[in-house]
C-alpha cells in the first residue's frame, strides 16, 4: 500500500508538470482523439479504436491511428505499420489495428513525431491515439476512457496495491467514459460482440462460433483479461479449457500445440503473432465493438468542418 500511495503521488505530480509547462505538450495541426484506461489490463481499447477508425472514415475524415507499439523491437520510430509487418518488430496491437482498420497505423515512443508521420506523409486529417491517456507529451482535443463493467477500478488503489495506472480522481477529468458492460450514470455502453471463428492463416476459411457449441476448445488468451475471452466462449455453449497467458505474450509453437485434435480458439491478437505455425484446428474470434448511438452523437457535434475543409474540434 505504502508503494502504491507513492505510484499515485509519482503520477499525479507527472500530470502537473504538463499542466504547468514544466513538461513540453506538443500540438500537432489536425484534431487528436485519445483512447484508453486508467486501470491496467484489458477493457476493450482495441476494438474501440477499430470501430472509431471505421466510423471517422465513413464520415469522410482520414484517421490515423498511433501507438506505443509495445512488445516490438522497432518500435522506437516513427514506423509506419502494415498489415504484414511481423509483430515481433512493431507490436501486436498495432499490426492487428493495421489489418482491422484499413487505416494508417504508425508506432513509436515519440507519439507527437509518430503523429506528425501520419499527418505530412499520408494527410491524415484526425489522428487517434491507441492507449494514450498517460502519455500527456501529445496534446489531446478529445479524450475517451474505456473501462471494464465488471472490473470497474478494482480497489481503488493505484500500482501495486491496486490497478490503477493514476489516481480514481483522474477519470473525472476525461471528456467521455465508455464502459465495455452495463453503464452506470454519465458512462456509454458498448459490448463485444462475436459470431464466428476464422481459420488462421486463411481468411476465407471462417466457421459460425454455433459450430463448436458441445464441444470442447482448448482456448488460448495472451491479452489483459483472458477471462472475458474464456466467458465469452462459454456464453456461446462451448465448453473450454483454459490456456491463459500474460498480455503481450510472444509464443512458441509448442505453447498452442495441445496434442490432441481438439479445436484451439485464441484471440485474434494472439492469432497475429501464432499464423506461421498454425495447424488445421487453429482458429481465431475476432470481436466487434458495438458503442450506443450517444457515442457517435458525441463525436459529431466534437469533430466539425471549418470552412477551409480542415477537420477541427
């Protein structure tokens, strides 16, 4: 407890230094969207930005997406991602936001030189920032916390009392709180939503998840919360044994190798960094965020067009 009162006082002290000019904020030309969590492990972040992506796009906008591009060795940057960028080079996440976005996706540990690739090279006109509510260097205009509706803030306790990556009071400072659950007071809902497995490997290969109910699936989940996976599955009648692994996992062959013919179902995150030795029962379940109708009220009456054409908040 000691440690985490220290974690809070570290973090809070970090937030005013860039409130108050002591730490440079950087702002770059076009309107920046963050999105992410005060709390650790997952809530849904990723696909919030793919439907966020999606969605800028179908209203005309040229998103870009930016991240730490955590778990990669060239992920210092900028480098610009592609959907067949090995993950080992510039992170899971964002090879995964690569491929499910058709958008633009760069990473590196300068997020304001990150963004500034997107905007001059590729004429991004908005840019979102995967998993940037602590990274204060990059100006923000709009910031979105997605927090999980079981989990919620845990303890209350920040690092490594509890789970909290800054102090509960910073919530209260974000523009709007997406809760991947059942709302409470103030919060948008959202839920994940899956229908079917894909073979890893080959995308035109896909299966109805009704497929596999009674039966039972080895299920593989290297994200931070496998246990919503693992639930996930059983809601759909699947019996599952459980192979969690910790978020960012880089595994080896023998880690989804089971030896016996049953199917293996991972997440598609883990499906990214597994496809070069995938066998005939690998499957993966992507997932789709599902916001309430108030989200995309928000962002249209945040994100208008000036007269010039530009996008600005």
């Amino acid at each position: 407890m000691p440690l985490g009162w220290l974690y809070c006082g570290i973090a809070g002290l970090r937030r005013w230094c860039y409130q108050v000019g002591v730490f440079k904020v950087s702002r770059v030309s076009v309107p920046v969207i963050i999105v992410g969590n005060i709390t650790v492990g997952g809530s849904g972040k990723t696909p919030l930005v793919v439907w966020l992506a999606q969605h800028l796009n179908s209203r005309g906008l040229r998103p870009g997406i930016v991240s730490r591009g955590y778990g990669g060795h060239d992920s210092k940057g900028p480098i610009q991602v592609r959907p067949g960028h090995d993950p080992a080079e510039v992170g899971d996440e964002p090879v995964l936001l690569a491929r499910r976005s058709h958008c633009p996706v760069a990473v590196g540990r300068n997020r304001y030189a990150t963004a500034q690739l997107l905007i001059s090279t590729l004429q991004c006109s908005v840019i979102i920032a995967d998993d940037g509510l602590q990274h204060y260097s990059l100006h923000r205009d709009i910031e979105i916390e997605v927090l999980d509706g079981n989990r919620r803030y845990g303890n209350g306790r920040c690092l490594p009392a509890g789970p909290l990556r800054e102090p509960k009071w910073r919530a209260k400072n974000v523009d709007i709180h997406v809760c991947n659950g059942a709302p409470k007071e103030n919060e948008i809902g959202m839920n994940l939503r899956a229908t079917e497995a894909v073979k890893l490997g080959s995308d035109s290969q896909r299966r109805p998840l009704t497929d596999f109910q009674g039966q039972t699936v080895h299920a593989v989940a290297g994200i931070g919360n496998p246990g919503r996976f693992f639930e996930m599955l059983e809601q759909q009648g699947i019996d599952v044994i459980e192979h969690p692994f910790g978020d960012h996992f880089r595994y080896l062959p023998k880690d989804i190798d089971f030896a016996d013919d049953r199917p293996v179902l991972m997440t598609e995150k883990d499906a990214v960094k597994c496809e070069n030795w995938a066998g005939p029962n690998h499957w993966y379940v992507p997932v789709e965020a599902e916001p309430d109708q108030t989200l995309i009220e928000l962002l249209k009456h945040r994100l208008q067009d000036d007269p010039n054409g530009q996008k600005t908040t």
